[in-house]
C-alpha cells in the first residue's frame, strides 16, 4: 500500500440540498458524508480544489486516506463520488471508516500490461477486448493494492484472462471468486476484429448461397434468353 492522501474536512452543520447548493456556491466547498464503523454519520465540508485534485489519481480510489476532521484524524475509504453531468465539478462525496484490524471491501484498478506486444495482437492481429477495469477486493487496509496488474504478453488469438488467472498480492482476495467457479469472470480477450476473417467468412458464404440459388433457378434464365432472342428476331423482321 503506497502512502495514503490527507484531505482537511470540517463539521457541516447545515444541512439538506439547500444548503448544500450554498456550500458549493458561496465557499467552493463540497458536501460529504463518512460512516461506517458502529459509529453515527457525520456530515463534512471538504474544499472543492483538495478533493478534485486527489481525485486526479486513480490510487486515490484503492487507498487507506486520512480525514483531519476538525484536528481529529480518521482513516476511511471513498465509496462514492457523484460529478456534475456536465461540468468539471464533483458535487458530493461518501467515506467509510476503516478499522486497520478488519478487513475492507474496495474496487482496485486494472494496469494492463504488454498490450501492444501481445501474442494475439502483434501475431494474430486481434484485438484486445476488455471486459474489467477494476476488481472488488477483500483485505486488510495495510494490504490494499494501489492497482493489481494484469499481463497480456502471452495471450493468443481466442484467448483470455479471468480472475482465476490473476495473481493478487498476499493477503488479497477477489470478492467474486470468494462465491464459487461460476463467478470466474473474463477480465480480458483478444479477439479477431469485425471487418477480418469472420466478415470474409460471411462473404463467402454469402456467395456460396447466391451459386445455390442459381443452381436451382436454372431452367428461368433459358426461358428468359429464348423470349430475349424471340423478341431479337421479331424486332429485325419488323426493321
């Protein structure tokens, strides 16, 4: 786990939307919620510019971040962010508490590695297809992966990677896995564009079944050329 961030958050006292569309408006400030723990919610103001700039790096999302909370230090992570649709601006965040002795469940981002020397790519001429971008970890906060890599050097055309193929750290498991084989998801797979063979395939096919019907229409084109060659020779005997 790499050293975590430290946001400064404040008691929020006035609540509701109302008061949350001041906050933004007057201060620069954003609303904020941290809870979890056996312990009650407690509503936070967090500036604006702090919280956007964390949010800059994908490790702020899978690390143990402190929250000095009017001088009183506690350790959470972020569950939920919500962002304006339509401008830069993050409108309100969700923190969890964590216990540095129980374990967290927490999204962890994908790295992918050697995509562009991958045996199904550079050989095969596929493409990669990416099916995960995180993976649902259980751990202890001290264990928490800032990313987990995935390498796809070796992977062939039709192949893939699922979770069951992904070595995480010790002390790291994946949530899915943790409910049986059936939950192996695909994380990613090298498969041949649309536009390359298969639509080659599908032409000739197309073609095979155009021969087919010609085949079995036969008798129509004759009758047609002899009508052809009827109306060819009356035409010159009326010339």
């Amino acid at each position: 786990m790499s050293e975590g961030y430290e946001l400064e958050c404040f008691v929020r006292t006035d609540l509701g939307k109302g008061a949350s569309r001041r906050l933004r408006r007057m201060n620069s400030d954003i609303p904020a919620v941290l809870y979890g723990g056996n312990k009650d919610p407690v509503s936070l103001t967090i500036a604006h510019k702090d919280i956007a700039k964390a949010t800059e790096s994908e490790a702020f999302f899978a690390q143990v971040i402190t929250l000095n909370i009017n001088n009183k230090k506690e350790p959470a992570v972020i569950k939920a962010l919500q962002r304006h649709p339509a401008k830069p601006f993050i409108l309100h965040a969700d923190f969890q508490r964590v216990s540095m002795d129980k374990e967290i469940l927490v999204r962890v981002p994908i790295h992918f590695l050697n995509e562009d020397t991958c045996d199904g790519v550079k050989v095969g001429g596929g493409n990669i297809i990416k099916s995960l971008n995180e993976i649902e970890v259980s751990c202890l906060p001290k264990d928490l992966p800032e990313y987990i890599d995935v390498d796809m050097l070796e992977i062939e055309l039709g192949g893939s990677v699922h979770l069951s193929d992904i070595i995480l750290p010790e002390g790291v498991v994946s949530v899915a896995l943790s409910h049986g084989e059936e939950s192996d998801l695909t994380v990613a797979s090298v498969q041949m564009p649309r536009g390359g063979a298969e639509e080659e395939e599908e032409e000739a096919l197309a073609e095979g079944e155009g021969e087919g019907e010609e085949a079995e229409t036969g008798e129509a084109p004759t009758d047609e050329s002899e009508e052809a060659s009827s109306d060819d020779s009356g035409g010159k005997s009326d010339e």
